[in-house]
C-alpha cells in the first residue's frame, strides 16, 4: 500500500482521477489531497470548460470527498509543512502540494512507510531530488501508474474493471483505456491494452 498525493493536475483527468480512487479501493494505494489541491483542481474544472460554474465544482468536491473520507489532509496542518519543503522547490505555487506530502510523511500516518509517492505533470516545479532527500517521491502520473501495472498486472486491471463498472456509459475497456490516454497516461493505456489483448488481464 503506497501513500500517494496527487497534485491537481494528476487529477483533472476524469478517467485517472478515477482509476487512483479504485486503486485506493482495492488498497493498492492511499490516495490523499488537500483542500488547497481541490480548490486548485475546481478552478481548474471551471476554468477549462469542464465544469459550468463553481458551484458545481465545489460539489463535484464534495463528491470525492465522499469517496474517500480519509484522503483529506487539513490545511492547517498542510501549512505548518510549507517552511520544510520550500527550498526544494522551484516554483512557489506548488509549494502546498510538496508541503501535503511532507505532513503525511512526517504526522505518523504511515508508521514505518519511509517514502510518500507526489504524483504530477508538473515536474519540472518540484526539486526531485531535493524532496527524495525528505521521503517524497516525485513521479509523473503515467510513470506512477505504468510501474503499478508493472508490478502487480491483475490488481491494477481489477482497479480498471471496477471504475468501467461505474460508468453509466458503460464504455468498452479499449475505449475507457483510450480516455486515459487522452488524460496523458499513454504509456499505462498501451501497456494495458497489450495485456488485455493477449489475454493476460481481464479489463
């Protein structure tokens, strides 16, 4: 079980978003944000077209709060991280997602885990090494999915299957891989499909 906060571009992507939230169901990870990562990713949603207004937004949060009650770190407690991450990082704006990381890493949540997985696009803002000095693991989300796969194939397509399950368009698997693709998992998407087709996994 792997500890993961995913930045709020990592979940932008509706069909990622989703498959990190039945990877933490199945118990493969837990996933964990915090409110300052959903605000970003609200005004994201509004910004971009994907959601009207930012009532809806706030109650599409409300909804991922309600399908992971325990993935919310309190502000509070993120912001008395801020000081211990900043000079790691190259980029200010993301200092509270780095911040995230490091309360998970140093509040006992995850006795004896000694590495926090910082799932995001944005790389270059993060001082990777920096922060793997301080537990944190930084990763691109294609990177973090494809080494999941890689290491445990019928889990993840488990995870996969459970999300096609939920969908009320009820996609076919090589179209619901096609939408994570699109959200820039394309390395995970092929890799899985490859698997799927010769048999190796059920989707």
């Amino acid at each position: 079980m792997i500890p993961v906060v995913a930045d709020a571009d990592t979940l932008f992507g509706a069909t990622t978003r989703g498959l990190l939230i039945h990877l933490d169901y199945q118990g493969l990870i837990r996933l964990h944000w915090s409110p300052l990562i959903l605000d970003e990713l609200s005004r994201a949603l509004v910004d971009t077209g994907r959601k009207p207004n930012h009532e809806s937004a706030r109650r599409h949060e409300q909804l991922m709060r309600a399908a992971l009650p325990q993935a919310e770190i309190p502000t509070q407690r993120v912001q008395a991280q801020f000081a211990s991450v900043a000079p790691a990082m190259r980029s200010a704006k993301d200092v509270h997602v780095a911040a995230c990381a490091a309360t998970i890493q140093t509040g006992g949540f995850y006795p004896g885990t000694q590495v926090v997985s910082l799932v995001t696009k944005n790389i270059r803002d993060f001082g990777v090494r920096s922060l793997e000095a301080l537990g944190i693991k930084v990763q691109r989300p294609d990177a973090f999915l494809l080494a999941q796969f890689r290491r445990d194939p019928p889990s993840i397509a488990t995870a996969f299957a459970s999300l096609r399950a939920t969908l009320r368009s009820a996609p076919e698997p090589d179209h619901l891989l096609e939408r994570l693709a699109a959200d820039g998992q394309s390395l995970t998407a092929a890799a899985m499909h490859d698997a799927w087709r010769q048999g190796a996994v059920r989707l």
